[in-house]
C-alpha cells in the first residue's frame, strides 16, 4: 500500500502549521524610522501667476526643489534649465514644461533623468523614478491620457540561437560558484541570516540557493552576470580586492557555463525569429485612476529591504522588510512568515488624511497561497497589535475581511465585514479586492471588479483613530496572525472609489506586461507581419502567455492564402517542455485578409516555465505548418492495451468515513472529539471528508479536509503538556530546533511519533523507515527558518510531522 496523495498532505501541513506559529513579540515603534519628508526652502519670491502654475508648484516644485534634490544644481548661477528656481516660481514653471509630458507623466525627461540613477534620492533609481511620476501627475491631473491605443513598431529581428540552459540538479552550481558565495555572502544573501537580503543564493539550501542564483548568473555570457558586475563595477561587499574578487566570481561561473552543453536549434524546424522579453513592446490597457491616492506601493524596486512608497505625498510611507518575504520578479512580493511595516511616524498620514475626509478605501492584487488560513490573517492592517486597530484588511479561509474602527465598533474594529461564506469569494488565485469606507454607505467589499453582497449592519461615523499605529502587510504588530500570499499592489486613497473607477483600475490588471511580436515575415513573403502574443511574468518561476493574434504592422493584406497550424513555444533553443496550449491552432488565413488590426489566433492562454530569467531568455515560435514550410512531427507510437474482460467489481480497499476518520484520530492521539478547537474543526470540515468508503470517489479536496482535521488534533496534542511530555520524554520543548531536534535528538522525535501514530505492523502499510525518512526531510526543511527559530517552532515542527503522519493512507485507508 502506498500514502495517496502523500505530497498534498505533508505540503498542507507545512503551509496550515505554520500560521499556528508565533515569532516573537512585535510592537509598532519597533521599526527603525524612515525617510521624513525632506521639504523645500521657503519660498519668497513672487505668487503663481495661474491657477496652473499654483498646482505645478505645491503638486511638482515644492518637491523638487530642496537642496538635497533638484534645488542643489537647477538653479540660477549653478546649472541650466533652472527648473529648480527658488527666485521666481513662474521661471521655474517655464524651465520645467519642456521636460514632462502631461498627457503621459512617466515619459517625461525629470522621470527618465531620475530612474536612470542622475541624482536619484532614494537608494532604489526606479522607486525615484516612479515617485517623480507621481508628483508630475498630481501636477497634470484630468489631463493624463487613460487611452488603451498601442503603437505596434518594428521590433529588434534576432535569430533563434544556440543557447545553453541551466541543468536540472545543482550539482555544477555546487561544484564552482556554491563554495564563492556560500562563504562570502552567506551573512545576508542567507533565509537564516540576522538582517537576509533576498535572493538567497548563499542559503544552507542548496537547490534553493540554485534557484536563486539563476537570476543573478549569465551562463551565456558570464561576463554580465550580475554576481559578477555587483563585484566588479559596483564594489559590492567585496571580501577582498573587488576587481580580483570579480574575476575569481568570473572564473567559476565560467568553468560552470562551459560544462553545459549547448542546445542546438534543429535545423528542420520551421522558426520565427526570436525575442528577449524586453525587446517587446510594453502593454498597457489604459491609466490607472489614482485621484486621491495617498499611498502607493508598486513592488517594482525587485531587491533590497525596503518597499517605497511612490504615492508622491509626502511623507513617504516606505516598508522595511523582516522575516520571509520575498521579491517578486513580476513587481510585487511573496511573504511565507514575514511582514512589511512601516515606522508610525510615516504612517501617521494615513491617520490625517483619511480622519480629514471620513472616507477611504484600500486597493490590492493578492493571491493567497490557500483558502485554509485563520485569524483573520492579515493582510494589510493598520493597527498596534491584536486586539487595537484602525482599519484591517485580513483573510478568514474564504472570505475577506473589513475591520474598521468606528463609533459603534470596538477599538478592534469589531463586529467585521466578511464576504458570504457560502459564496467562497477568495480564491487562492490572483484577485483584485477594494475596501471602500464612508458614513453615508458604511463598509464595501469588491472583488475583481464586483461588488459584493454583504451588508455592512453598524454604519458610524469613524471613532477617534490612534494615529501612533503603523501600516503593515503580512501579520500583526505582534507578529502573529501571520498571512501567506503574494501582494502585487497596494493603494490607499482618502476618498471612496465608485464603481466605474474600481471597473477601471480591474480593467488596466497589474504588473509589467510586453507585446511581443516574433517576425512570420520570411515564412510567408509579407514584410512586417508578426505573429503577436501578450507577455509577462506570472511569477519568479513561470511566464503567461495570452491573446494569441496576427497582425501586419504596415497595414498590407494577405496576397496569398497560407495555413498556419501548430504553434508551439520556444525557449532558449528548444521547445519549451509545458504549455504548448497552442499546437492544435489549424487556421487557413484568405488571401486579400486585412491584418492592420491584430486577429485572433487562438483565446487561450498558457504558462511556461522561466529558466535564466526575464533579462536573459530567448523566445520564439515554432510552427508544424507556416505557408510552404512544413515540419512534419511524427506522432508517438499508441500502445493498445490488452482488452480487459468487463467486470463490476470495485477495489477491495476502503475509506474511512466522516465519523470513523474523526474517531481514529482522537483514539490516535488521546485527544477528546468534543475538545473545542478540535469539535469546531471538525464541524467545518465534516462536509468536505469522504462519505462513503469507496476509494474510487476519493478526490484532493477530501484530503485538505483530513489535513485540516489532523491539524487541529495534532495543535491540541502537541499544545497539551501531559501528552507531549508522554510522547516525547527526551525532546526539549524550552529549545530552538537547531537544538532540540539536530541529528542526534532527532529520532527522540520521530520514533516516538511513528510509534504513537502506526501502532500496528501490517504488510499493507508503508515502510516504517521510509516514513521516517520523510519526516526526518521535512524536519529539515522547516528546521530552516533563519531568525524565527525559536523554542515555539520547535512545537510547530512537531505538530506539522504529527499531522503529516496522522492525516496519510496509515490512518484513512481500512
């Protein structure tokens, strides 16, 4: 017999154990302070002329023109244009109309001159970059252009090359740059070191280490490898001499590249020509609406232990970075048992702007990495702790929740809005959720762009708000009701959106996306034709691929009808092993067709997986049949099965049900049916566990409901000092795991478990000793956990081995 869907169960356990943890305690002056609004010299010189020129200056000038920013050079006697003048405001206003397009902000030449690194104030230039942007639009306001029209040009005509791609295992990684950054980087590129920088290419993790350095190693040309550059030009943390460093990095990456082979292009295939993703054409389906907007975070920087604040109002609300929150190549960022706080000071503005208007609202693309999490965990909260708030965005399995301090609410912000359980809103998927707020229409929730029916009952005025909270993403100021999931984009304005606004900001979607146009031209003899995709990065692993079209960019018709069938994608010199949701496309496009304006190919969409990432991967199409070219695929050999006589017999092998599932494990652990959390669990989950004992009707959803229940018995046991000390007498609770449970403890652990849990030897259940290697793996990998590896993780890793035992086939199956 073997453990039925035994990855799904250990996977639930660790994900659903470790929101039982607390990392220490947390208060919100905690953080160190951030940034203060520099402010501008006082000006004396002559009134704006105009209306104009008086939003230019208090939106654009009045912060620009400080001395530690623009007001240093562009000034009278110093360096021209005199944008920055500090004399006349009017001179100013004409210095600086040339260098910004208000139709279009972020094309300006300030925007360009400041996120190209000219004087940039921030430590991140694209964080400087986006800020000025703002500032520029709050300046131009009705007349930033929201118009979705793209401009399709020529894109660079690369052909598909030989190109190397990185190996599966680590072990050359392991064998040549592991032994460099392992012993030089490890103090921050390391999830276990005091102040951890992602990517965590130095991590005691070797394949995550591997996955990490990916992004930061060229293994096609190792001379513009990022570990290598950060040495050599940038004289990052050298340990040495930084160019001697940079050439031993060089070296080992080197003597890494030339050991993998190159992957040839085939010479019978049929290719377009090839693009990198930033060779395409950037996307966008109209302006974001940001009126009233007063905190923006964007996620772009991609590195670093800050996330800023682009909102452009001052003071910048930035969020420094602890625990396990991880950078998103896709802008954003990923948090598995961290959180990302600003300082209270900072954060005061919310507290001033919203209570000045009475209303607000909180914008968000998340994804939750499952609909199991409890608290409500939180997602973005402004708050001192666990039971004093301002306002909550958190998550409770799957609904969203609105806490909200007011007149008729708690100081916790209680009762909470949720959306309807039954209509399981939340969706570990990626999703566009608004909070709207004011005392005329109380709390709304909208999710992708609908307005959700839950009725907010204690609609006041809000109370009195404590403006010495902090905002904070992914757990509470105590570090507890930790949150699990990806933020893409936070926005907080001081005004209620509508719902065409909220339909508007839905519409326009999140992150950095490209058309990319792979040239069919000399396939088909028609200059400037171009089989078009739209591209971004899912996340740090994978691209999207969607809208599938053909267009001519030069406006010719067809002149000849041509087929065109089985699309595939190429990566780096070789079809790509996933998504080729494209290879059934059999179309027949007429002769005299118009293509001007792109037309559909195919409505699906597809993912593939990223291998040396975003700046680095080639990609390009592959087709079986492309006008005369053709690429005969020889399909695979079908083996026909030997023919079975019919039969009605089902397996011999059971489920047990709902009841006996329940009874099982509290005789398993001595833990009583009706203990709270265990009755209340088991209430919720009842309906989700199998009914009938046919193992044939045994599908993945019934398994996360004999996870979740195998969770809250493990919780209770584990919790329980007489049955702790019962199973484990050796093991040392009052110690971290890296004492407790290191080699040599390890089994005063895991015997006792496996004893207590597979009380009987029978043929049919899985091997003792490969369940202990198991456990002993996952024991491992949560034993990881860099500065929250407390004496509390080492009861959270205990209960995650219980409940990955007590929820497998030793328990379930009859």
């Amino acid at each position: 017999m073997i453990l039925p869907h035994k990855n799904l169960t250990l996977l639930s356990a660790i994900c659903l154990l470790l929101t039982l943890s607390a990392c220490g305690g947390g208060d919100v002056e905690s953080n160190p302070p951030q940034q203060q609004d520099p402010g501008s010299d006082a000006y004396t010189g002559p009134a704006p002329a105009t209306e104009d020129i008086q939003k230019y200056k208090v939106s654009l000038w009045d912060n620009i023109s400080g001395q530690n920013r623009c007001g240093a050079c562009h000034t009278e006697g110093n360096q021209a244009p005199y944008f920055a003048s500090r004399e006349n405001v009017n001179d100013a206003y004409a210095a600086t109309n040339p260098l910004v397009d208000l139709t279009d902000p972020a094309a300006s030449r300030l925007v360009e001159k400041v996120a190209g690194g000219h004087n940039c104030w921030l430590d991140s230039d694209s964080a400087c970059g986006e800020t000025m942007t703002s500032w520029i639009k709050l300046w131009a306001d009705e007349r930033v252009s929201s118009a979705n029209t793209i401009e399709l040009t020529s894109p660079v005509i690369r052909e598909p090359g030989a190109s190397k791609s990185f190996p599966d295992d680590s072990g050359l990684f392991s064998q040549h740059v592991y032994p460099i950054v392992s012993q030089y980087c490890s103090d921050c590129h390391n999830e276990s070191a005091t102040f951890a920088q992602s990517p965590f290419f130095a991590s005691n993790d070797i394949n995550q280490a591997y996955e990490s350095a990916k992004n930061v190693i060229n293994i096609d040309e190792p001379t513009q490898s990022r570990l290598v550059v950060r040495l050599g030009s940038e004289f990052h943390n050298c340990w040495t001499n930084c160019q001697e460093n940079s050439n031993e990095m060089l070296a080992a990456i080197t003597a890494m590249s030339d050991a993998i082979e190159v992957d040839e292009i085939s010479p019978d295939m049929v290719v377009s020509k090839s693009l990198l993703l930033t060779d395409g054409i950037t996307a966008s389906s109209g302006g974001r609406f940001e009126t009233d907007v007063i905190a923006l975070y964007q996620f772009k920087t991609g590195e670093g232990a800050i996330a800023y604040d682009t909102s452009g109002i001052a003071p910048e609300a930035n969020l420094s970075l602890t625990g396990d929150v991880e950078w998103l190549g896709s802008w954003g960022l990923s948090f598995t048992n961290g959180k990302a706080q600003a300082s209270t000071a900072n954060s005061k503005k919310l507290h001033d702007l919203i209570t000045s208007t009475g209303e607000f609202s909180i914008e968000a693309w998340v994804t939750p990495n499952n609909v199991t999490q409890e608290g409500p965990a939180r997602i973005v909260t402004y708050s001192a702790g666990d039971d004093a708030r301002n306002f909550t965005l958190g998550q409770t399995q799957y609904n969203y929740d609105f806490m909200l301090r007011t007149e008729s609410s708690t100081v916790n912000g209680e009762p909470g809005l949720s959306t309807p359980d039954a209509d399981e809103v939340l969706q570990a998927t990626l999703q566009h959720v608004v909070l709207t707020y004011n005392a005329t229409q109380g709390r709304r929730i909208y999710v992708n762009g609908n307005l959700i029916d839950a009725i907010d009952e204690d609609i006041a005025p809000l109370a009195s708000w404590d403006d010495s909270f902090a905002l904070i993403l992914g757990r509470e100021a105590s570090n507890q009701h930790v949150w699990q999931g990806d933020i893409r984009l936070l926005a907080i304005y001081n005004r209620v959106l509508e719902q065409e606004q909220i339909s508007q900001n839905y519409d326009v979607g999140v992150g950095e996306k490209f058309f990319l146009l792979f040239s069919v031209s000399h396939l088909i003899d028609l200059p400037e034709t171009y089989v078009m995709f739209e591209v971004s990065q899912f996340d740090n692993y994978s691209y999207l691929f969607t809208g599938a079209s053909l267009v001519n960019i030069n406006g010719t018709p067809v002149a000849d009808n041509f087929d065109m069938r089985g699309i595939r994608l190429g990566i780096n010199g070789k079809e790509s092993a996933q998504g080729q949701a494209y290879s059934n496309v059999d179309l027949t496009i007429d002769s005299g067709q118009e293509i001007a304006e792109p037309i559909p190919i195919s409505a699906l969409g597809t993912i593939i997986g990223l291998e040396k990432g975003a700046s680095q991967d080639e990609f390009f199409l592959t087709f079986e049949q492309i006008g005369e070219h053709e690429n005969v695929r020889v399909p695979g050999v079908v083996i026909t099965p030997e023919e079975l006589p019919a039969s009605t017999e089902t397996s011999h092998i059971g489920l047990r049900n709902f009841a006996e599932i329940n009874h099982s494990m509290s005789v398993l652990t001595g833990v009583a049916q009706d203990t709270a959390k265990v009755f209340t669990t088991y209430d919720l989950v009842k309906r989700q566990l199998p009914s009938i004992e046919n193992i044939d009707t045994f599908i993945s959803a019934q398994q996360m409901g004999v996870t979740q229940l195998a969770i809250a018995y493990c919780d209770v046991a584990i919790d329980d000092n007489t049955i702790r000390t019962a199973w484990f007498p050796d093991v040392d609770f009052s110690l971290a795991p890296a004492d407790a449970l290191n080699a040599a403890q390890r089994p005063a652990l895991l015997n006792p478990l496996i004893n207590q849990l597979m009380p009987l030897s029978l043929a049919t259940q899985p091997d003792a000793t490969a369940v202990y290697d198991e456990l002993d793996s996952l024991v491992s990998h949560l034993s990881v956990c860099g500065t929250n590896c407390n004496a509390e993780r080492t009861q959270t890793i205990a209960k995650a081995s219980c409940a990955a035992v007590l929820a497998s086939a030793v328990m379930l199956i009859q």
